[in-house]
C-alpha cells in the first residue's frame, strides 16, 4: 500500500460530514438526494464531498442513467483499519520496552542504595 | 450489506498498561530527554536523535532508526502538560522528504495506584473539537472510578 493512497484515504476521512456519508452508506446505498437529506447542505455541496470520496476510492457510483446510486467501497476502509493496528503494535511494543527499562532503572537504584543511610 | 470496517471511520486507539512504578516517575519516563530515547519505540527500533521543547505548544522531533537501517521521524506539538497526570501532543510521521503525514492527537493519562501507576494511551485519529473535548470529561471519570476498583482489587501477582 503506497503511503501517497494511504495519505489520500486519510485526508478523506479527515472530515466529519464524510465520515457520516460513510457511515449512512454502511447501511445500504444511497443517492445524492439521500445523502444530502441529513444535512444543512446544498445538493452541490455534497457532491464536492462525494468527489472527495470517490477519488479516494472509499465509495463507487453505478452509472445508472439519473440515478447513480453511491455504495461504500471497504478496501481502502481496511487499509486505514490495518494503518491503525500498526500504531498499535507500535504503542504495545513500546510500552512492553518502557517497562523493562523502568525494571532497569528501579533495580540500579535499589544497588545504589547505601545499606548504612536507610 | 456488511461492512465492519466501516469502525474505521470514527477509529480512535486506547492502550492500557498497569506499571509497577509510581506516576511520577512514569511521568518522567515520557517527558525527560534522557529517560524517552531509552524505550520509545518498537523492538530493534533505536532513537538516533530527539529534540524537545517540552512546553504547551512547544515542538517535538525524534528519529530512529529500524533494524533494516531505513529512518523514521515523527513531530509533533504539545497540547496540554499537566504533570504527573497528562499529556496531550499531535504526532504525525514524516515522510522520506520531511513532510509531515497525517496527524493524530495522543493522549496519555497516569492514574495513581499507590505505588503502581495505570497508564492509558488514547490516540485519536481524526481530530474533532468536539471529540475531544467529550473524551476527555468521560475519560477523567472513568480512569478515577477504574483507578478506585484497582486500588481495592487484590494486585498481587501482577
């Protein structure tokens, strides 16, 4: 997975009314109008939205004559979700590190200890 | 139609560990230039350079270096310092040019357990006001009632 498409996945996601736009399309397809419905927002307005997310391949669109409903693509959905099990690897391991350190760092202490001050 | 991956899209990431250390010291562990380069990242992972200006929106950059030999920085800004208790800072990797990616906000809390220390790391992904002003009411609650049922709950063995 090239970070340039993970880049673009995660800007697309950045906000909030896409994040709902998927969340909408979780629950079956949806046109335009559909979508827009739940918003203070033009049909226009939405549509930059919808651009934003087909660019970024997290939804398709049917080609249908009028109607070109808008489905949810779950790839690039799973590449965000595997992004963020690496952060977790990544915060685990290195808390598993920071408390062998901290075992280190409290048994030198304990060595270091004058037998004669306590 | 199924799609559980559909979680991604309000994604946040919570790690807690129970350390035997108190917060203090823990603490000092995440903020003091000496102690952060002896721990901080995955295993094989070796921090080549670190520089903090360790106040409310001062600056952070770090680099390691991977067990293959490729580079990784990361920097951020710090949001809220409030010792032994929290700390909140932006962290974003770099890319190979030196740009940074895209950025998330990590908060990590120290609950005091006597002589041991709960520590929770909550890392949102996307940034809203919203969010994170209510995680935070939440999560203050919740980690003093957790930190009362640890104190009462039989910790040896641990």
């Amino acid at each position: 997975m090239s970070p340039d498409r993970l880049s673009t996945t995660l800007s697309a996601l950045a906000d909030p009314t896409r994040r709902a736009i998927l969340a909408r399309l979780a629950a079956g397809e949806a046109t335009v109008t559909e979508l827009a419905e739940p918003f203070a927002m033009s049909l226009p307005g939405i549509s930059k939205h919808l651009k934003v997310l087909e660019r970024a391949r997290l939804i398709a669109r049917g080609r249908t004559a009028q109607w070109r409903p808008c489905r949810l693509e779950a790839a690039a959905l799973k590449e965000v979700a595997d992004w963020v099990e690496r952060y977790r690897r990544h915060w685990e391991e290195s808390l598993d590190r920071l408390d062998q350190y901290l075992k280190d760092v409290q048994a030198a202490e304990t060595q270091g200890r004058d037998p004669g001050h306590e | 139609m199924d799609h559980p991956e559909v979680s991604t899209i309000d994604r946040e990431l919570t790690v807690t560990r129970v350390f035997d250390a108190p917060r203090e010291l823990l603490f000092r562990m995440w903020t003091d230039l000496q102690h952060i380069a002896k721990w901080w990242g995955p295993q094989g992972f070796t921090t080549t350079s670190l520089q903090m200006d360790f106040r409310p929106g001062g600056t952070y950059r770090a680099c390691m270096r991977s067990p293959e030999g490729t580079l990784h920085c990361r920097r951020g800004v710090y949001r809220e310092i409030v010792a032994p208790e929290r700390l909140v800072f932006s962290f974003a990797w770099e890319d190979e040019d030196g740009n940074p990616g895209h950025q998330t906000i990590v908060t990590v809390s120290f609950a005091d357990l006597g002589r041991k220390t709960l520590l929770t790391l909550h890392q949102a992904i996307f940034e809203t006001v919203e969010r994170c002003d209510d995680h935070r009411r939440g999560w203050t609650s919740c980690l003093e009632r957790f930190a009362e049922y640890l104190a009462t709950a039989d910790l040896s063995g641990g």
